[in-house]
C-alpha cells in the first residue's frame, strides 16, 4: 500500500516482500496498432501491467510458473501474488492478453504516465497526491494498518498507538506508512524511510528499529520468512493508527485520460466484492515464497 513492502528461500520472499505503487500508461499513443489495452500481438489485446514482483504477497518474483504465475517480460523470471491473480482475471474477462513489467517502485508512475505500460497493479493507495499524476480504477483491496516488531521485545504487548511511546521506526519510501503512520508514534525516533520493504524487515530482524508500519497482508507475510516477528494489530480500536479512505483504498493507476481502460477495468471489479478480494489475497498468502 504503499501510499501506501531474489529467488529462492529467504531472498526470494524478502525480495517478494518489498512494499506496496502504482503507474498508470494507457492507450499506447502514436504507435499504429495501439488501442485501450496496449500493442496488439496476433491480432489479439495485450494488457501491459507494471508492478515490483517482489512485494509478497500482492506481487513476487519466483523461477516457475508454479500455481499460474506470469512471465516477466525480458526475463526467465515468473511473477504471481494477488496482483497478478487480479491482473490475470482482468485480462480475461477482457479478453487481452498479459504481459507482466517488473520495475522499481518509484519507476511505476513515470511508466504508466510515458505509456509504457497500460497500467499498475501493486499495491498503490489512491491518494489525492497521486490522482495529479494518474487516474485510478475502484479499489481492488481494502487494506489495514498494522505494525510488526520483535517477540520479546519492549513493544510486544502493545495495544495501541501511544503504546509504542519512543520506538525507533522506519518503513517503505514514498508509502503512506512512513508518511503519515509512523508520525502518529508518540516521541518517535523515525529512521530514514527504506527503499524497499525487504529493506525495511531486514532492518527490524536486525535490531536496527524496534518497529516498522506496514499493512496487514504484507505483515503476514512478513511472519512466514520471520517467525520471531510479532504482528499488532490495533484495527476497531480507539488506539489506531488514524487513516483516511484514500490511505486504505488500493487502486489500480492509468494513464490520465485512458477512460476506456478504465472503465472497462471498473466493470470487472464491480463483479467482486470485498469477500472475493479478501479470499483472493489469503489463497496469494498462502502461496507466497516459504509459505509451506
């Protein structure tokens, strides 16, 4: 969610791991042949979608294509998580083809708006912020704040907020939860923000931040490659991390002006409820990197 975390054992989850943003191409341009879904090949739509493939569990990198994972364009790579399942659903019962672009988190938008790709599905928070840049479709997750920290250590037992009084903290760059979350920490000792979120958990499994704030399902994931992390959950509580909508909403982003995609993207999400993603994202949790 990232405003709003490389292949095999704990490399390839915590490389799977890094956090949750999106970018937005659209209709192709000038290219004879483009149309609302991208270039053409044989005859028939491919949808060009952009995202980390390796932000477990909304998208990773492993080397099959165990369980329906996706080529990644360029490489002998394959990339799955729930934003190639939602990506993999859009582009057939649009009736495209797929074509999944690994790139860096901060390298998502400029490709979406460049026309790169069509668009971005990974992980990205609708914020005002971002709707300068591109346009989003309807939420494809509603996702929760969470924190992790150590088993044993001084915030364990956390039941809030104003509970992790102190703490040292980081979490993703450019993410909701390192702007506007880990603030909210009374006397915080904000560390300077991770480039990436297998960045951010390799700097709490070392001792270097007692706390990092992500969001609930890269945070189970996160228990999986590290068991001796701990989860705080502060959700319904009076003591939560204080959100907006916009924080929370998980979109998928587009060229600015592509309506045609968009819309015809809405029109798949709107067939599914926030049950179908929630089962979604458990089945992507329960297949990600380590996970058995």
């Amino acid at each position: 969610m990232k405003k709003t975390l490389k292949k095999i054992a704990l490399s390839l989850l915590a490389v799977s791991l890094t956090a949750a943003a999106l970018t937005a191409c659209g209709s192709g341009g000038a290219d004879k042949g483009t149309t609302a879904a991208g270039k053409e090949a044989d005859g028939k739509k491919v949808l060009k979608v952009a995202m980390e493939c390796s932000y477990a569990p909304y998208n990773w990198t492993q080397p099959s294509d165990a369980n329906g994972a996706v080529p990644i364009s360029g490489g002998s790579d394959f990339a799955y998580g729930y934003d190639v399942m939602m990506a993999k659903k859009i582009a057939d019962e649009l009736g495209y083809g797929l074509e999944i672009v690994k790139l860096d988190w901060d390298s998502l938008v400029p490709a979406v708006q460049s026309g790169k790709v069509d668009c971005v599905i990974a992980g990205q928070s609708i914020t005002s912020a971002r709707l300068q840049s591109v346009d989003f479709t309807d939420p494809y997750y509603y996702a929760t704040i969470v924190s992790l920290v150590k088993s044993g250590g001084k915030y364990e037992n956390a039941k809030s907020v104003a509970d992790l009084d102190g703490a040292t903290g980081t979490s993703q760059l450019n993410t909701i939860w390192y702007d506007s979350c880990l603030p909210q920490v009374p006397n915080a000792n904000i560390q300077p923000a991770m480039e990436s979120a297998p960045a951010m958990l390799v700097a709490l499994s070392s001792g270097r931040c007692d706390l990092v704030v992500t969001d609930k399902p890269t945070g189970q994931a996160a228990l999986i490659a590290y068991p001796d992390f701990k989860l705080l959950d502060f959700a319904g509580t009076d003591g939560d991390y204080k959100v907006s909508d916009e924080d929370t909403n998980i979109g998928i982003s587009l060229k600015k002006g592509n309506a045609e995609l968009k819309d015809a993207i809405n029109g798949v999400l709107s067939k599914m409820t926030k049950a179908d993603f929630d089962k979604t994202m458990e089945e992507a949790i329960s297949v990600q990197p380590l996970s058995k």
